[in-house]
C-alpha cells in the first residue's frame, strides 16, 4: 500500500494542480497498471546501478590488490575482468524496473552504458599496470636472450616482442581491445 501511495500521490496532486505546464514529465506504466514519472524511473534506475556497481568494484578492489600492493600479473585478468562486467551487467538487468515506453528505455540503455564504463575504467587502469611489469618482464628475457646464448640482438627482440604481444592479448577482455600499443612502443624502443 505505501509503494502505491508514494507514486500514486504525487501524480494525483499533480493531477489536480490548477497550474499544469506542457513540460509536464511523461509517465510510464508500471506493472499492476500504475504509473512512474520518468525522472521517478532515472532515479530507481540510478539506485539499481550504483547498487550493483558497489559489489563489482569490491571484485575490482581485490583484483587491484593483487596488481597493485603485490606487484602480481594475473594470468587470466582478461577473463575474470569480462567475468565481472557481465556479471554487473545481468545483475543490473535483473534488479532495474520494467520499462514501458521507448523514452525510458533510452534511460535504461543510458544507465546500462554508464554502468559498463565505470566498471570498463579502472579495469583498463589495471590492464596497463600489468601491462608495465609484463613489457619488463620482456625487456628482463631481451637482456638476458642477448648475454647468454650470445643470439642475436634482432632475434632476442622478437622473442620479446612475442611475449609481451601473447601477455598482453592474455590479459585484455574477451571482445573489447584495450590499447597496449604504448607500452609495446616502449617496449620496441
């Protein structure tokens, strides 16, 4: 009874107001045929993603962890990153309000898209931390391939090359290209 009163009520006195505005907000019918405001929508929306966002980013704090306190590559980073977005994501899906009108399904595909972006960022900072101790890791095989076999140089940077790409490749997510292109350069220069 108090749901139905907290959206009825507002729409009621609204309803009755003498002064109605044409920019009155637009109403979205809800289940059990009530309806939402669409701002009264952007906000439960809101409320869903910084929800779901809360729980993802304490996934995204023990994997900084690891990268950042312990100096550590995570083998499958790029994996367990898309693992944790997609995660986020269906859990938005489940938890946000139905939707009833092709405006507010605009703000639901907004909210989703805000959503993988905040989780997007501090992974790809993550990504090219490791990213950095991977390039050294290669530099480290580079100058020990060119002491100890006495190989050649252009051979050595090949092979170092091939294994910061292969890294690299190993830690971005499954269907998104972070740029290693930096790091790489760095790498070859």
């Amino acid at each position: 009874m108090k749901v139905f009163l907290l959206f009825t009520l507002p729409l009621l006195a609204s309803a009755l107001s003498p002064r109605r505005s044409s920019t009155m907000m637009s109403s979205l019918p809800l289940r059990g045929g009530s309806t939402i405001s669409t701002s009264d929508y952007s906000m439960q929306l809101e409320a869903v993603k910084a929800s779901v966002l809360e729980s993802a980013l304490a996934s995204i704090d023990d994997l900084r962890r690891q990268v950042v306190d312990e100096a550590k590559v995570i083998s499958d980073f790029g994996s367990v990153a898309e693992t944790i977005c997609n995660q986020a994501l269906e859990d938005f899906a489940v938890q946000a309000p139905d939707y009833g009108s092709s405006s507010s399904g605009s703000t639901y595909d907004a909210k989703l898209s805000e959503l993988e972006a905040a989780l997007d960022a501090p992974l790809q900072i993550l990504f090219h931390k490791q990213l950095q101790y991977v390039r050294e890791t290669a530099l480290n095989r580079y100058r020990t391939a060119t002491v100890t076999s006495g190989g050649s140089d252009y051979e050595a940077m090949l092979q170092a090359d091939a294994y910061f790409t292969q890294r690299a490749d190993e830690l971005n997510r499954d269907g998104h290209v972070w740029d290693a292109t930096g790091e790489r350069a760095f790498l070859q220069g």
